[in-house]
C-alpha cells in the first residue's frame, strides 16, 4: 500500500493511494494534484549514508569505504513532495542524489543482519542534496555540505514493505527540466539493507520512522535556481522539487571547506 499525509481543504489527512486518488480516512477520494504534500513520515532522526555505490565514488575520485560512511541528515533539512528546495546564495556546485529510503517499523537494537528486514516498515524516495563546496575533507562529516534546510526532500509515499518484492532491485532516476541525468539500480549497492540495519543498530537504537537513506549512483550534476528536479525509484512514485534562489538578505557563501587538519590515517 502507498500512504501519504497531506492538506486538503485545509485539514491535515492521511490516505492511501488507490486508482489514482488519494482515499482519506472518511472514503473521500482527493487528487494527488489538489492536495498538499506532507512528509510521508515524521522521522526521529535520518541517517544517511555516503558512497555506497562505486560508480558515484569513482566519478568524485574517491576509495570505497571499507565499512558504511554515515552521517546525519539534520530534520530541518526535511521537505515535502512539491516543496522548494533554497539555493545557498554563492554556491558553486549544488547537486541532487536520488536514493531509496528504507522507513524503519519497529525500534531495532542489535539486529543481525539475517532478522533486519523485519524491521523494515517500508520505503520512500530520498533526494539528499549537497553543496560539494563543502565536501572537501572527508575526515569531518558534510554537515555544512548536506546540511541546509530544505536538503532533504522525502515523499511522495510511504510504500509498504509488503509492496516491494526487492527492494535490492530496484531502478533510480534524476531528471532535471525534463533530462535524464542519474540512472542506476539498487543492484549496485555495496552495503546492502540488512547490512546496514544490523551495522547501525549495533551502536543506536534505530527508532520506528526512522529514515536511512541509502546512496546515490553515478550521475551527480549541477542544479541551479529555476530547475525542476524529477527523482524516480521504481515501484515508489515521484519526488518533485523546484529550486529558488535564497532571499538577497543572506550573506554568500564564498570559497570551499579548508582540508587543514585532515586525517592522515595515523
């Protein structure tokens, strides 16, 4: 089943999809174009996780981590189906990731990784955008790189775990203004679901709505305000956000993140 929680007639609902319309609590049917779009769910916390697909670490010129690379994707970054996502004022390289969201059912604390898909309550579209400027030392964690408001569209649905016959298997997609600019598959993922589960929730407990976000494929490119970015995964509908220019009284961002102080291995 395809869930969302959305405003119509200026009440907060929940409904599932069904032929084409969104069917709230009540029967009534609403059109996925007239409503407004909430987050699929209210997450504790979203946890993302950086180059878990080769081809994107190749293409940035990076080693494949030996173990997840994980990082927060702070709540205020979060953002609805049809939001706007604000474009840093002096940015110099903004890209979009498409990736599979995997919503956590049920609180999970020392999972192994053959039990782990039982804790998954189902999936939605992730777009974890960064600013690259600041993702240059890659011993500190991109916080100023991925952590902007309105980084983190989520949505449009929560699409049951049930629904999903693999979700290992599944194809991505990033449009921009109507170009294909990221494709790939969930085949490539180098740490897959279960590994993930079980390497997280050996340290933290991983809450129920909890979002992981799972890696992005090949195909980064920059985005400027006025885009319109389209993100597909297969099976879970579409993720669309314009791009608006951050409001003249913000100061720009000048210059990248300094590599002093960067880890040496010693």
């Amino acid at each position: 089943m395809k869930y969302a929680r959305f405003i119509a007639g200026g009440r907060r609902l929940n409904g599932h999809l069904s032929d084409g319309q969104l069917i709230d609590a009540a029967g009534v049917a609403h059109a996925p174009d007239d409503v407004q779009f909430l987050l699929p769910v209210e997450p504790p916390k979203v946890i993302a996780l950086a180059l878990n697909y080769n081809d994107h670490a190749g293409e940035l010129g990076l080693t494949q981590p030996k173990e997840p690379a994980l990082f927060w994707k702070p709540n205020t970054t979060l953002l609805p189906h049809r939001g706007s996502v604000i474009y840093p004022r002096g940015a110099q390289f903004m890209h979009y990731e498409v990736e599979l969201g995997v919503i956590i059912g049920r609180d999970a604390r020392r999972v192994k990784a053959k039990d782990a898909m039982d804790y998954v309550g189902g999936y939605t579209i992730g777009n974890d955008l960064v600013v690259r400027d600041y993702v240059t030392n890659t011993f500190r964690p991109p916080m100023r790189g991925k952590g902007w408001d309105t980084f983190g569209p989520l949505g449009p649905y929560y699409v049951t775990a049930d629904e999903v016959a693999d979700p290992h298997d599944l194809k991505l997609t990033a449009h921009v203004n109507g170009e294909l600019r990221q494709e790939g598959s969930t085949r490539d993922m180098i740490f897959s679901i279960p590994e993930l589960i079980e390497h997280i929730s050996r340290f933290m407990t991983l809450q129920k709505d909890d979002v992981i976000l799972t890696g992005t494929p090949k195909g980064i490119s920059h985005v400027h305000p006025g885009d319109v970015m389209r993100l597909e995964v297969e099976g879970l509908g579409t993720l669309i956000n314009d791009i608006v220019e951050e409001d003249e009284e913000a100061e720009p961002i000048t210059g990248q993140e300094s590599r002093e102080g960067e880890w040496d291995g010693r």
